[in-house]
C-alpha cells in the first residue's frame, strides 16, 4: 500500500467515526417540556406539545429549527407561550413554555375574543368571562383562535399600563371596559372607580394614557376624590402646543374635537 492510498483511508476512517459519533452523541434522545415555576402542566399537554413540535427523536439536535417549534406548538395550543428552545448535550432538546394569561374580551362572530399582552386571541367564549377582565365595546373583530389580532389603540392602552406597572391582572382589574368611538376616533376606558379617562385613538397614546392615570391618581389619593370616582380626564392643547390632562365632573363639552 502506498502512501497516497494510506492517507485516503485514514482520512475517511476519521470521517467514518467522526458521521458515527455525530449520529450518537448529537441525536435527539428525548424532548422535554419545561414549564416557568408559577405554573404546571399535565402530563397529556406536555405529551401534545412534544408532539406538535414536530420535533422527533433521532434526529440531530442542530436541525432542530426554534421559529418552526414555537410555530406549531403555539399553532396547536394558542394558550401556550414557547419562551425558548434550548438545546444541551448528550441529545436533549427543552422546550421552555409558560401560558399566556386572557384579560381582554372583544366581540367577534360566535361570542368574545378573549386576548393576552399580545392581543393573541387565546379562545372564543360565548361570553365575557368571570373575574377580571376588560370589555370592549364599539368595536367587532373579526378573528379566529391562534391568531393575532391588530388593533393599534388597544395595543397602545397596554404598552401604557404596562409602562405604568399595570401588567396583566393589574390593568384588568383597573380597567373595566373600554369604549372605542369610530366617529370621534377616541376611546372611553372606565376605571374600577367609575371615573373614565378619555383618549384620542391617534398619536403617542401610550404617554397620553400615562398622564391621564397620573392625573386620575392624584385625585383618588388627594382629599378631593369625589372627581376619581365618577368624573371625566381628557388630554386638551394649550396655547404652547402642549399636551395637558384635564378634569371635567360630567363629559368635557369640547371633547371630542378636531
């Protein structure tokens, strides 16, 4: 044997072993289903997970594809958020999964769209549920469970009580309902109190929603409350062109204007 031939099967023998190796110690041997340590799931929804994942054991753990998981489990199972997907050594392959939490209602065909953060329509309920929950009148989607739904100003009503620390549950429970007017193009959100804050559906409502929770919790803390529990904030102009919160006890004669 020359030299030449000796050195071509040394090189395919360490290709061999180098397939070999690779085919055992990065194939996937199990998939799990991690949860966040507020929640649990039952053993036949973490069976469905691994399932719609389309992971499947056996196969290398690099061609595991993040986005296409996320994909078909939250496709499969719109309550369920995919955090990430992590992958470890020898061949495991970790799903990491919390629920998504429903506190928004909007009618649609066949009853209310019930929303998360992300305005992702976990279910269609024939009613608005128990507990808290925000309403929302004067506007019908049009949406199937799994899917996303794209309302501007709602999102904007969140990011602002989000930026306000009213997360989840908090800002259901702050917000009762929420009244869009297409004619007007603003909103009427009530509050838990019974006042309602006022707000054009246009702009950075985001910041507009910061100031009018400001403004409505300086008078349900201050000696005069009586204005938090039943009267009217609305943003208005003046004269330098700057955005200032109002109070009014009964709706603000010149709102909404052009």
């Amino acid at each position: 044997m020359n030299k030449r031939a000796a050195i071509l099967i040394t090189v395919l023998c360490i290709v061999v072993v180098t397939v070999v190796l690779a085919c055992s110690i990065f194939a996937i041997g199990q998939v799990r289903v991690v949860t966040t340590a507020d929640i649990s799931f039952d053993d036949e929804l973490s069976s469905g997970i691994v399932t719609a994942s389309g992971v499947k054991d056996g196969g290398s753990i690099f061609s595991v594809d993040e986005e296409v998981v996320r994909s078909n489990v939250e496709a499969a199972y719109p309550q369920v958020k995919v955090i990430t997907v992590e992958r470890s050594f020898p061949g495991t392959v970790s799903i990491n999964c919390t629920l998504r939490n429903a506190f928004i209602a909007v009618p649609c065909e066949g009853g209310y769209a019930l929303l998360d953060r992300e305005l992702k329509v976990i279910d269609i309920a024939a009613s608005v549920p128990e507990g808290n929950c925000i309403t929302v009148f004067g506007y019908t989607l049009q949406t199937e469970a799994g899917a996303f739904a794209e309302i501007p100003w709602l999102s904007a009503i969140i990011a602002g009580g989000e930026a306000n620390l009213l997360m989840n549950e908090k800002i259901s429970y702050f917000l009762t309902s929420v009244t869009y007017y297409a004619d007007g193009n603003y909103v009427d959100m009530l509050t838990n109190t019974g006042a309602h804050l006022l707000m054009y559906a246009e702009g950075d409502m985001a910041m507009v929603f910061g100031g009018l929770y400001r403004c409505y919790a300086d008078y349900l803390f201050s000696d005069n409350d009586a204005m938090a529990y039943g009267g009217w904030f609305y943003p208005s102009v003046d004269g330098e062109g700057k955005v200032r919160i109002q109070p009014s006890a009964g709706f603000p004669e010149n709102f909404p204007s052009a």
